[in-house]
C-alpha cells in the first residue's frame, strides 16, 4: 500500500517535535511524540529509529532493540540503520544482558546457567563483587560443575586471594583431572603462597598433560628461579625462549621473579 503524503507529513511533524523534546530531556514526552509519528506512518524508519535511540537513553534495551530491527528491516540497505545498531549494540549490550539474566534470575532462582552468565558478564564490566557472588551461587546450585568454580578461582587470582583461589581449584582438578588451565593455575596459586613443593607437583600434572606449553615452561622456570633452582629454572626457560622469544623476552623485562638468576652464567647465556 502506498503511503499516505498526508499522513507522512503530519508523521514528520510528530517526528521532529520528539527531536525537540528529547534534546531538551522530556523523555517521555518525546516517546509520545514519535508513537504518535509511527501510528500516522508505520514505514517510518527515522521515527523509529528515533524511538529507539529514546528507549535505549531510558535503559527499556528490549525495547530498544525491537525498535532499531524495525527501522533496519524497513530500510535493510541504510548504512545510517546499520550504524545506529552497531552503536546501541557496542554500547549496550552488556547492561542489557545483565537485565536478561537477571529477568531469568527472578523467574528461576535456581537457574545455574543463568547465575553463572551473570557472574561473566559482571566480571567483564569490572564489577568484581558482584561476579564471584553470581558464580558462588552458581557453584552452590550445580556442585558438580567445574566450570564456575574456575572463573571464580580466576577472578580470586587477580585480586591476589590466591588461597582462596587454591580452594576452588583443588575442587576443579578433583573434579576434571585431565583439566590443564586448572592444574596450571593451581601451580600459580601454590607458587605465589611460596609452597613450592606442592606448586611443582601441580606443574608435572599440568606437564602431563601438555609438556610444550608456553606458559607452563615459563612459569616451571619462574618456581625454580624462586626455589633456588637455577639449572632447573634455566632449563624450562630455554624451553620458554624456544616456543616464543619475543613474547617472553617481553615478559622477563619485568618480572622479578627471575631477579635472583641475575648474574649466572647459564641464565645469562640464554640472551
């Protein structure tokens, strides 16, 4: 059906005065505006596009989203609709899986899946508390589920609670011993609370597993530089050097776990 010329000015008129109020912050006067602008023309793309820009200021994200689809759908071959899409998405749609989740949290408190998501999306905004309450709660409704008990432990290993870390990820090995990040991150743990001992043991697990990996040479060498080791530390960080150069030459630079190999021969021929 061809659209109204009558209807489309009366459409851009509405149209334009929610402009006008929404610049001014009259928010809900301004979606009125742009309701009223679509009903007289439903193929508006501006006007819904407009819409949305509106509910997305007022954190309605669904509603966002099904109002920028619409404009996207009317015009498929704008680059503008195209754009204000990416724009909402890029800026939004982290908060509005936060909303999702926690819509899902209230209907089924004992959704895992959905506690555990929260918790990942919490820990990618920095909201670090926030992260290891959903993922503790994950961990108390699905006990058996090694995955959430890892991320937390993660998160645990950059705030420097490694003793906590080590608690979740003594449970993870028992639970997955073939698990080559955990059993790696617990020799991390053991060896930043200076048990040495017990770091190593996690390390031949972890070598068990995956011998040639960068990271667990390096840090194979980082306990025995620490240890007093130096032969031992020389030999996993000639291994290290092997596999990529540049980038642990890069992380030597400033790390001070090796300052003790300082001076010996052997560490110093490696360079």
């Amino acid at each position: 059906m061809a659209r109204d010329k009558d209807n489309i000015a009366l459409s851009d008129e509405h149209n334009t005065r929610g402009i006008e109020l929404a610049d001014r912050g009259w928010l809900d006067e301004a979606i009125k505006e742009f309701k009223k602008a679509i009903d007289l023309d439903p193929n508006s793309a501006h006007a819904h596009d407009n819409l949305a820009t509106v509910y997305a200021e007022k954190k309605l994200f669904r509603e966002a989203l099904g109002e920028y689809l619409t404009a996207l759908k009317l015009e498929p071959e704008s680059a503008t609709a195209h754009y204000n899409l990416a724009c909402f998405l890029s800026t939004h749609a982290g908060e509005m899986a936060v909303e999702e989740y926690k819509e899902a949290i209230e209907l089924d408190p004992e959704y895992p899946d959905a506690h555990l998501n929260l918790g990942l999306t919490y820990a990618d905004q920095g909201r670090v508390e926030e992260a290891m309450r959903e993922l503790q709660t994950a961990i108390e409704l699905d006990s058996q589920d090694a995955f959430p008990r890892h991320e937390l432990a993660a998160l645990m290993m950059d705030e420097g609670d490694y003793r906590s870390a080590i608690t979740q990820l003594k449970e993870v090995v028992r639970l997955e011993p073939d698990n080559f990040e955990a059993q790696l991150d617990l020799g991390i743990c053991y060896a930043q609370k200076g048990f040495y001992a017990e770091a190593e043991r996690a390390y031949e697990r972890a070598r068990a597993l995956n011998a040639e990996d960068l990271l667990l040479n390096y840090n194979l060498s980082a306990l025995y530089a620490l240890w007093g080791r130096p032969k031992d530390a020389v030999q996993y960080l000639r291994a290290a050097l092997a596999a990529d150069r540049q980038k642990v030459m890069g992380w030597l630079s400033t790390d001070p776990m090796f300052d003790a190999l300082k001076g010996d021969p052997d560490f110093d021929a490696l360079f």
